[in-house]
C-alpha cells in the first residue's frame, strides 16, 4: 500500500511540474510518466502474495472413525 501511494504522489508531482516547466520535451515525457505510473502501480500492488501459510498440518487420506453423536434423549413408555 505504500508503494502505491507513492508512485500516486510521484504522479502528482509530475502532473505540477508540467504545469511550472515551459520545454515541450519535458512536458512530454512527464505526461508519458504521468501516464506509465499508474498502471505499474497497479501492478505491483496486486502482485503481492496475500496467502498465509497453514498453521497446521493437512491430513490426507480418509477420515479416522469417530464414533457417531446421539441426542441422549430415553423414551419410556408406560403400560
């Protein structure tokens, strides 16, 4: 996130400095900066591996048995 804050800012910068310099050259490349900057930005924000690692092993295989739940609940009937 920081990265692209600062390329934002360095696009800012380019953007204020067309408007103070007067050679058309300069002008030109800072438009093409301007415009190159974001895209990389982009980029490079969603290039970051955002995935964690598991924190415990992953069991393979099938599942152990495990006795079944019951509800616990005794019906008595009364003659």
């Amino acid at each position: 996130m920081r990265n692209y804050l600062l390329a934002m800012a360095l696009r800012v910068v380019c953007f204020i400095l067309m408007i103070v310099i007067d050679d058309t050259v300069a002008r030109i490349v800072l438009i093409a900066i301007a415009g190159f900057v974001p895209g990389m930005a982009v980029l490079a924000a969603n290039a970051v591996d955002r995935r964690r690692q598991a924190t415990a092993p992953v069991e393979q295989g099938f599942p152990q048995e495990r006795p079944a739940l019951t509800d616990h609940r005794t019906i008595t009937v009364d003659d």
